[in-house]
C-alpha cells in the first residue's frame, strides 16, 4: 500500500512540475520553429535540434513564469496553479528550472554559436520579463524582442559550433517580432479575470478594461491573422535570409 501511495506521490509532482513548466506553450514554439528549420532546407538532425533547444529554453522559462508569479497567483486564487497551491515545492521547480537551462546551452550550440546566443538571450529576456515588466504596461517588451530574436536563431543555423548562414531579413524579423506579441495577447485573454482580481495591469487587462474582453479577442484574432499572413509573405519574398 505504501509502494502504491509513493508511486501516487511521484506522478503526482511530475504533473505538478509540467504544469508549471506551461508545456503546450513551450511545444507549439519548438514544433514550430523546427518547422521552419526544416522548411528552410536545414538536415533532419539540424531542425530537431533546433526544435529540442527551442523546448528546453521555453519550459525554463515557463518555470520562471510560475516562480515569478507564485504570490500574485496565490492571491489570485488561480486554478490549475501547483505552486499557488502549495502542491509542489519552489525550490523543486528551480531546480529543474536551471536544469533545463543547462541542457539547452549544449543543445543551442549544436546549431551554431551565433545561432545560440541568440537563443539563449532570450532566457534573460524572459527573467526581465518574468520578474518585472509582466503584470505592467510593458508586458509586450519581452515577448516581441523574443519573437525577434528566432529569425536570426533560424537564420544563422547550421551544424557544430561558429557561424553559419546570414542575418535574418528585417522583414522576416519584425513579423516575428509581431506574432509575440500576439502571442502575449492570446496567452493572456484566459487570465483577464484572475490578473484584474489580483491587481496587475499588464497590456492585455489594460485594453481589456477600455474596450471589453469581446473586442480585445477580435482584435487578437485579426492582428495575428495579419501578422501571419506578413510572415508568410515575407518567407516566400524576401526569405530569412539578407
């Protein structure tokens, strides 16, 4: 029986742990930027790589998410929550925070140097993000310089260490610069309620407030219909590459 209740236990904190790491984010960005590794004529083994650094760089940052926001959503009383929920341990989700973070170093580089440090800025961009500009007005700040900094990751991939490939276009840069902060939009629109009832005031709540959460969903959907459609144009002009 106590084998059986341990078990329980151990599953328990590893569901405790992928919640906290937002993993349906964290794969819909590496399925995709593998995708366009592979669309751009990268090797097999080059775009899954590329998309594994992408998974472990975003599932850090998820963890940084969580611990960042532990007492906002605490007070909120936010669902789906381990950590405002006590069920699992800080000190347990940054460890394995600054695990991934240590797998994803190895695994960026493996696309090239120039790629990675592009990747790998967006690590810092997201504790700034994560720990002060998140519940404030310049809540977009660390999405769209993220999203800007994936075109020069694709663009200067190649295989092993160096520089390989070219700088991004800006075109292709700030479409990608454009869809983060869609993103930020989309992600934000299910916590409207609980961010408003724990006193943040990031960009989303902000326009929320002025315009109705009805309107803020349309406008999300038509600019990031807009914003693909600019990325896709850009991809088959300009290309990512200069």
């Amino acid at each position: 029986m106590s084998e059986a209740v341990s078990t329980k236990r151990g599953k328990a904190r590893v569901r405790d742990l992928v919640r906290c790491a937002h993993p349906k984010q964290a794969v819909l960005l590496a399925v995709a930027v593998a995708v366009a590794a592979d669309l751009a004529g990268r090797p097999t083994r080059e775009f899954l790589l590329a998309g594994a650094a992408v998974l472990t760089v975003q599932l850090s940052l998820g963890m940084s998410n969580d611990l960042s926001d532990l007492k906002h959503d605490y007070r909120a009383q936010t669902p789906r929550k381990p950590l405002a929920e006590a069920t699992i341990a800080p000190s347990t989700v940054s460890y394995w925070m600054l695990v991934l973070v240590l797998v994803s170093v190895p695994l960026a580089f493996y696309s090239g140097s120039v790629a990675a440090i592009s990747l790998l800025i967006t690590i810092p961009v997201g504790w700034v993000h994560n720990r002060w500009l998140h519940r404030t007005a310049l809540s977009f700040v660390g999405w769209v310089v993220s999203g800007a900094l994936y075109p020069a990751f694709l663009a200067y991939g190649g295989w092993g260490g160096g520089k390989h490939g070219s700088a991004p276009t800006i075109a292709m840069t700030g479409a990608a610069a454009a869809i983060g902060l869609c993103l930020h939009l989309a992600t934000s629109l299910g916590d409207l309620v609980a961010d408003n009832k724990a006193g943040a005031r990031d960009l989303p709540l902000r326009i929320a407030l002025r315009i109705g959460a009805p309107r803020l969903l349309y406008v999300t959907v038509v600019v990031s219909a807009v914003s693909a459609a600019c990325l896709v144009v850009a991809g088959l002009t300009v290309g990512l590459r200069q």
